[in-house]
C-alpha cells in the first residue's frame, strides 16, 4: 500500500485548517488516514504548525512519500533533517547521541529565527495600530475644527450678534415713547 503524508482539510469556507496525515494514496483527500501526525494553520503570521516529529520520522523510513506542500513543512519543522541524521547513523557515520545533539542545536536556531520573526510581526503590527489611530485622531481633528469656528471667528460672530439685539430692545421703547407722544397729543 503506497503511503503518502499529505494535508487534510479542515475548517470552514475561507479559513481553511490542516491535518497532517499519513494515508493511503488511493484515498481521497479528506478520506481515511492512517494516522495523524500533526496540524497546520496558514491563517495567522507566521503560520502555526504542530507535528509529532518522531512519529513522521517513522512514517519516512518506512517508505512514506510527503506531497510537495507536506515536505516544505516537514522541511521547516525539521522532520527531514532528523531522517538525513538517523540515516547517517544507521550507515555509522556518527552515533544517536551526535545526531540528537545537531538535531537539538538545529531546532535552538531554528526556533530563535521563528521567535525573532514573530517580533517583527508583532512591532510591525504594533506600528501599524499606532499609525491608524494618529490618522484616525487627525481626521477626528479636522472635523472638530471644521464644525467649530476659529477664536476670532467666534467673537466677530458674537459681535454681530449682541449688535442686533440692542437696537431691538431700544426699538419698543421708543415705539411706547412714539405711542405716549400720539395719546398726548390726542388729549
């Protein structure tokens, strides 16, 4: 039976989830797996992958063939890197300890890469947040200033508006004055 490590889809319309499975080749994509190795997320930054390392390992010294996208995870996570180390001590090249020891060495790199990574991810994010709330407080701004007139404005307009309202108070009284003056002249 040809074994394949392959993704199987998960996840709803749009927000797509991974499992790593190592199934048979004649099955369908989403079908029958043999066993689940691992997830994959590719919808946060960097994408999250979870893998059982030492359970891949197996399924590829037994012969299992990883689908192009599989093996760039299983490259990133190491998987293939510890099958080239295992090799080499099953030829005796070196012992398990050495290659447990280049193995750890690699994924301490490794992981300082991805963390240093993630940083950059969170500052950028970060500056990005900083940048929309100064745009959002300069528009905010000039709308304010826009509906409230400027200081000078404000007293000119006030000017022009305790103008008007003292003839009107002087009007009624000289109106009654005008009224007192037609009834004096009446009697």
């Amino acid at each position: 039976m040809p074994v394949r490590i392959r993704l199987q889809r998960h996840g709803k319309k749009g927000k797509p989830f991974y499992w790593i499975v190592a199934a048979d080749s004649r099955v369908k994509r989403d079908g029958k797996f043999l066993e689940k190795l691992g997830t994959y997320n590719p919808m946060v930054e960097p994408a999250d992958i979870q893998i059982d390392v030492d359970a891949a390992v197996k399924w590829l010294m037994n012969g299992a063939q990883p689908t192009e996208t599989a093996r760039a995870i299983l490259k990133y996570k190491g998987v293939l890197y510890k099958k080239h180390l295992l090799v080499g001590v099953r030829k005796g090249a070196f012992d398990m300890e050495e290659a447990e020891r280049r193995f750890a060495e690699w994924l301490e790199k490794h992981e300082a890469k991805v963390q240093a990574h993630k940083d950059r991810v969170a500052q950028r994010k970060a500056a990005e947040k900083k940048a929309a709330l100064e745009r959002e407080k300069a528009y905010s701004d000039a709308r304010v200033a826009k509906r409230t007139p400027a200081p000078e404005e404000a007293a000119s307009q006030e000017a022009e508006q305790a103008a008007p309202a003292e003839p009107e108070a002087e009007a009624p009284e000289t109106g009654d004055a005008g009224a007192q003056a037609e009834e004096g002249g009446e009697a």
